[in-house]
C-alpha cells in the first residue's frame, strides 16, 4: 500500500491536475455542452482563474487538497482492502464531510482571498460547502483508481 508521505504527494498532483481540467472548463464555459454549463460553479471559477497563472491556481488547489488529505488519514486511514466497500465508504463519508468544512477555515483566515470574493461568493456557504465535499469526493475516487490500477 501507498504510505501516507505518498498519498498526501499523490493528492496534491491529483487535485492540481483537477484544478487544471476545471480552469480549461471553465476558460471554454460558452463551448461546453448546455447539461455541463447548467453546473453554475464552473462559470464561477472564471473571475477566480482570471486572478492566477495556471501553475499558481493548480499549485493553491494542490496544497488545500494534501493539507485535507493530512487531516483526513490522520482521523480515518486510507482504506489499503479494496473489497471492504464498508470501510471505503465510511471513508469516502468522512472525507465528503473534512473536504466541505475545510472551506470555512479556509475563508476565516482569509489565506485565499480571491477564491471568498469570486467562487464562495456566487455558491454561498451551503452550496460551497457541498461542492468542496464532492471535490474531496472526486480527488479520493482518482487516488482509488490510481492506486487500483497500480495493483493490477
């Protein structure tokens, strides 16, 4: 199994490229299929990308994402039995939850203030919350099918 050093590394790459493929969204937001433009939170990253270079919003998003992480495998482990679908669940569950109340501190200590005055301000605090919760959701499911198809 991926130790925990390597896991929080492999978030963060995996968040930043995450991080690249929502600008290139949200960059290309009027071309988008209409189902795609109907997720509103997209078309709110723009003004936020508009405030930083590729590298810079892809490195922000990898350091929220492997902080997140430290927090989460230091509470719950990352499951290392992928045929336990109740542990990965529970973890999945935990992590949804860690990743949407992550934002809150993030927007007290006012560290990342373009991302309160563009994004958060337009999903609001629920919205936001839910959104960050998914996107924990979506890192955790890339770093499963990573490291699942690592084993194979």
């Amino acid at each position: 199994m991926v130790s925990n050093c390597k896991l929080i590394i492999l978030t963060f790459i995996v968040t930043g490229i995450w991080d690249i493929i929502l600008r290139l969204m949200a960059e290309n937001y009027r071309m988008l299929p209409k189902f795609i433009q109907d997720y509103k939170f997209i078309e709110y990253l723009i003004p936020y990308f508009k405030k930083h270079t590729l590298l810079g919003a892809a490195l922000i998003a990898g350091f929220i994402g492997a902080t997140t992480q430290f927090i989460i495998i230091n509470i719950y482990p990352f499951p290392t039995n992928f045929k336990d679908i109740s542990n990965i669940n529970k973890f999945l569950l935990f992590s949804f939850i860690v990743s949407g109340l992550f934002g809150f501190p993030m927007k007290a200590t006012k560290l990342f203030p373009h991302l309160a005055e563009t994004y958060y301000k337009n999903l609001g605090p629920i919205k936001g919350a839910i959104h960050d919760g998914v996107s924990g959701l979506i890192v955790q499911l890339t770093l499963f099918a990573i490291i699942f198809l690592k084993k194979i």
